[in-house]
C-alpha cells in the first residue's frame, strides 16, 4: 500500500502507550491496532483529528504517502 502509517513513530515522540492513546481517543485497543500496524482500509476524519488531539500533531504527522 502507498499510504503508510507512522503511528507508532509519534506514539513513540509523545512517549505515550496504546492503551493510553485508546483511553484518550475513545477507541479499542484492537482497532487501534489495526490503524498502527498499518492493517486499516479507512480512518475516519473524526477518528484522525482525535488522534492528533491526543498526540498534538498534523494528520501528515501520522499518514504519509510513498510512491511505489
């Protein structure tokens, strides 16, 4: 896929866990999951700009576009 997810990078920055973003952001740990290892088909805006919210960063913080 030509979107990747850099989740776990700003996750990391923040030094913040998964069940502490899942906390703050109102979603399961296993969705969560699925979004950080890169499993997700969709993210939903309001989902995006919770995750921002959370960590303080830009949704090109977090989704990044490589061509391959």
């Amino acid at each position: 896929m030509a979107i990747i997810v850099n989740l776990d990078v700003m996750m990391a920055k923040r030094k913040m866990s998964l069940n502490e973003l899942s906390e703050k952001v109102d979603i399961t740990l296993s969705n969560l999951s699925i979004l950080k290892t890169g499993k997700a088909k969709a993210i939903r805006f309001s989902t995006l700009e919770s995750i921002c919210k959370a960590l303080d960063c830009q949704p090109g913080d977090i989704l990044e576009f490589r061509d391959e």
